[in-house]
C-alpha cells in the first residue's frame, strides 16, 4: 500500500527558496513590503509543488469557519432549489461556503441534521422546518454560542429567531374568495400538518373567507395529509366516496392538486365545471396540466436571497438591528383549472 503524499508546507517552499518561512507566508498571502520577484518565485514554487493553504487553521485562529449551513426538508422540491439557488448567491458574493442537509420532513433527521451543523462549527444557520417539527429546542445551542440562525419559509414561533416568510392567511383567504366568486359554495381544502404555521395561517385564511361569505364551516371538508402526489390519489379516491361532491378544491401544495385533479378526471368529472382547482407554490407542473391549475405565487429565490443576506447582515454586523421578520409578497395566479364563470 502507498504512502500517502506528505502535505506541503511553508516550510517546504521556503527551504526549496532558500528563504525565510515568515518571508514565503508574507508572498502568499500578499503582504506589502514583500519583493515582486520574490513573490513571483514563491507563487510558482508554490503551484509547482502543490501547496494548499491551511484555511482550517487559520479559521480557528480567526474563530470563524466561514461556512454557512442551511437545514431544508426535502431538496426536491422545486420552491426549495429556488431558494438554495437564492442563498447560494449571497453565500458566494459574501466568500462563504454553504453546507447543505435534508431533514426529509423528518425530526429526528433534522435534530441530527442540527447536530452535525452544530460540531462543524458553522458560522449561521438557515433552517426551514420539517414537517411535524415544532420544538426547536435542538437550535437553542446556537444562540448560546452566538452563531445566528434564521427560519424561511416554515418559520419557527419563536421570538429569539427570525422569520422569513409571506401572508398565507391572507393568500388562502385570497383562493378561497376566488373559488366563492366563482361560484363554489362546498370547497374542499387539503391541508398539511396544523403544527406548521405555513399550514395553520392557510387553513385560519380558508375558515375566515367561508365565514366572510356566510359559509358555514365544515370540518368535513378539510383533508389533512403529507401533500405528496401519493395523498393527492388518495384525497381523490375519498372525493369519490362522498354522497355530495365538493364544487371546489384548494390544495395547499400544487402536487396534490395536480395529482387529485387527475385522478377525478380520469372518473370523468370535468373541471372547472364540475370542480373547480386552485393550488398553491406555483409549480411549473401548473402550466403542464390540464387546464393549467391556478395557484400562488410566491419566490423561493427572492426567499433564499433575504434570508442569506439577513443572516450574513447579523453575522458581520451584529450592531445594525435588522427586523425580527421580513413578510415578502405574493400573487394569485388565476388561471383555466377555476375559472367556472368566463
């Protein structure tokens, strides 16, 4: 078995040189009052040789690992790449490096997902909240040792740790006044797990737009599930069942919808005519199916962009009191799948 190559170091390049080691750290690192020529010499030595600098050392002396992590709970969904793509950019522009974890809507992972962040020593932490997670107790260390930590998306209720987000209530308080506009009168929401505000905020939007309209509520036609495209089939099969079908579906995810509204179609309902569809996250998915499914829009990558730069904001300058919360904007995006009156 071969020996692993022994590393370079300053030491290497400057007995190479002939020079000082002190003299070959000032070249690398730029340092005024060292020769051009010189400078020269100990680049090419340097490239030649194969020298890395030791950024790990030097970060502990500087006490900062310069890496950002971010905990998400599923990397495919194309909202999250968004903003990943959108934290990514502020990272790169701020010479930090991103480490990047999936809790796969799972607590447990995620407290591991936490851990490991936590033992890496990262610098901030941006998280947005697996499924059913709602103590966050596991990012309370982070605060202790003073490294910041930002929630996007599904935030945390706690007030030590900001949030960035949009109005879902008042979002789903917008689809389901359309769905009522267009007519609907027993509207159907498929909702996730109410532990999450994301899911909360959207139900609390759908109940006061039923009440607005003189609707009564009823908890029959709320179907909380994981909003997979596999529980979209299954909300569908249980549509079937009911003896009065509802005139209306908003699913709080476009996956769901798109996978619901299939499977009704291929029983032969037509929609919007017979139900009528709305969505939300604005999936490319709605501009593909037919009719294309209406939805809200909202951007991951505007999302990502604000909470990187927030994070590295509390990161550089902890003086400078950014809000606790940002609430960015959203739009209904009416489209063919819940348009009953032309």
């Amino acid at each position: 078995m071969e020996k692993p190559e022994k590393e370079v170091t300053i030491y290497d390049i400057a007995k190479k040189l002939n020079i000082s080691a002190a003299t070959v750290s000032r070249g690398l690192k730029d340092r005024a009052g060292t020769n051009k020529d010189t400078k020269k010499r100990i680049l090419d030595a340097a490239l030649e040789m194969g020298y890395q600098s030791n950024s790990f050392a030097s970060n502990l002396r500087n006490k900062r690992s310069n890496i950002i992590g971010v905990i998400v709970p599923k990397l495919n969904s194309v909202f999250m790449s968004q903003a990943i793509a959108g934290i990514e950019q502020q990272v790169s522009e701020a010479n930090l490096t991103l480490i990047i974890s999936q809790s796969l809507e799972d607590v447990k992972k995620e407290v591991g997902c936490a851990e490991a962040m936590y033992s890496n020593r990262i610098d901030g932490l941006l998280v947005s909240l697996a499924y059913e997670s709602k103590d966050t107790a596991h990012f309370e260390s982070f605060t202790r040792r003073g490294t910041p930590v930002i929630f996007f998306d599904r935030i945390s209720e706690n007030r030590h740790f900001p949030g960035i987000h949009i109005d879902n209530f008042k979002a789903a308080y917008e689809v389901t006044t359309h769905l009522i506009q267009q007519g609907c009168k027993r509207i159907l929401q498929a909702t996730g797990n109410q532990l999450q505000n994301v899911y909360a905020d959207r139900l609390n939007g759908y109940k006061q737009a039923l009440a607005d309209n003189g609707i009564p509520y009823d908890p029959q036609l709320v179907m909380v599930t994981g909003l997979s495209p596999e529980d979209g089939i299954k909300i569908a099969e249980r549509i079937l069942l009911m003896k009065e079908l509802p005139d209306g579906i908003f699913a709080t995810n476009d996956q769901c919808a798109v996978s619901c509204m299939q499977v009704l179609q291929k029983a032969g309902l037509k929609i919007p005519e017979d139900i009528a569809f709305a969505g939300f996250n604005n999936d490319p998915l709605t501009s593909i199916i037919e009719p294309n499914l209406t939805t809200v829009n909202y951007k991951g990558y505007e999302m990502g962009q604000v909470a990187a730069k927030l994070l590295i904001e509390r990161l550089y300058t902890p003086e400078k009191r950014s809000p606790a919360n940002v609430l960015l904007g959203h739009e209904l995006v009416v489209r063919e799948s819940s348009l009953r009156k032309k």
